[in-house]
C-alpha cells in the first residue's frame, strides 16, 4: 500500500485507554491474562469482572502471542490481550518480542473484522522497554498492517509519550 496512505490511517492520542470508542482496544497484559497494574488493571478495572471470569479459563499467553476477548463493559467490542517482553538490556531478544506482539495483535485483529484499533505504549511501563525504539517498532508494525484497518490509535499516557509517537511517524512518513 501507498506509504502515505498507509501514514493517513495513523492517529495519536493522549488518555485513558478504556474510554475510546474503537473496534479493539490492545492490552498490555502479562503471562498469566489475570491482570496486574498498570494499563493491564485498568482495563480488567473498567471491562468489569467477566473479563477475569473468561481469561481464567485462558490458560495464559507466552510473550509476543496474542488472544482476543469481548470488551464487556468497555466502548470497545474486543480486547486483544497481548504480552510484551520484559527489558533485559535490548540483547534477550526484547525487539523481535515486542514486534511479534503488535504484529500478532494486528492479525487476531484482523481475523475479527475490527476496522479500528488502539494500543497503549506496550511493555514501556513496569516492563521496561525504552519509549521512543519502542514507539519506532509500534509504528513500523502498524504501517505494514495499515491496509487492513480504517484507523490505528497509538494511545500515549501523557503528552511526553504522545510526542514520542509524533516524532516517530514524522520521520517514518516523511
Ligand atoms: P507493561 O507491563 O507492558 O510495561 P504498563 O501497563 O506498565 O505495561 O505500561 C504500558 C504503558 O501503558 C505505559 O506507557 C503506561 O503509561 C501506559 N498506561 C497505563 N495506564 C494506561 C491507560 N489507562 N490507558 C493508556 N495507557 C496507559
């Protein structure tokens, strides 16, 4: 697909995750699919308790896979649950980890049929991750999926975070 138009799907926004009427919102969630802190809590927080109820009989998710569930109480009709991977220092293999959660992301997403999806700044919390080569592999990522959806929300947790985003698609899309 044409790189600019593929650049026109992009969006960016600061907030709250839970509240944006989207298809899909993504979680940053951890092995266990139980919940934790961090966007992962507000999530199952705002979803309500059936979430815990359905990912309980999930099994849990290895890193860099991905699995879906209703949104319940959430704008949102699906969450994709994803984990990222912990950073050890960027030689553990954390790159192609995060690159194959947004990659694997974007596929449940698409065999769902959702046509607007946002992801919080996956693995840059508790986990870890460096902000901006992180933001650099969400972007990549949703650039080569982009003709797949209508609108690809990176949704930061604070203006620093959203002009990281900025600043990576400037340069990416230019
Ligand atoms: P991880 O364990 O993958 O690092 P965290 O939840 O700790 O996940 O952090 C991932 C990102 O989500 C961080 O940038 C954090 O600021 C952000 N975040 C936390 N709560 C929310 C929320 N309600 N909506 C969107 N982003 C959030």
């Amino acid at each position: 697909m044409d790189k600019q138009v593929a650049c026109s799907r992009l969006d960016v926004c600061t907030g709250d995750i839970t509240k944006l009427d989207v298809d899909a919102v993504v979680n940053a969630a951890n092995n266990t699919l139980l919940g934790g802190g961090g966007v992962d809590g507000a999530i199952h927080k705002a979803a309500g308790p059936e979430l815990l109820d359905l990912t309980r009989t999930l099994g849990g998710c290895p890193t860099g896979e991905a699995r879906v569930t209703p949104g319940f109480r959430l704008p949102a009709r699906w969450i994709i649950h994803t984990v990222g991977p912990v950073w050890r220092g960027g030689d553990q293999g954390e790159p192609d980890l995060l690159r194959r959660a947004y990659r694997n992301s974007l596929q449940l997403a698409r065999e769902k049929g959702v046509r607007t999806i946002a992801f919080p700044a996956i693995s840059t919390g508790v986990y870890g991750y460096p902000k901006a080569p992180a933001a650099r592999i969400a972007v990549e990522e949703a650039l080569l999926a982009a003709d797949n959806f209508e609108r690809i929300l990176f949704c930061a947790f604070s203006q620093g975070d959203e002009s990281i985003y900025r600043q990576v698609i400037e340069e990416l899309c230019k």
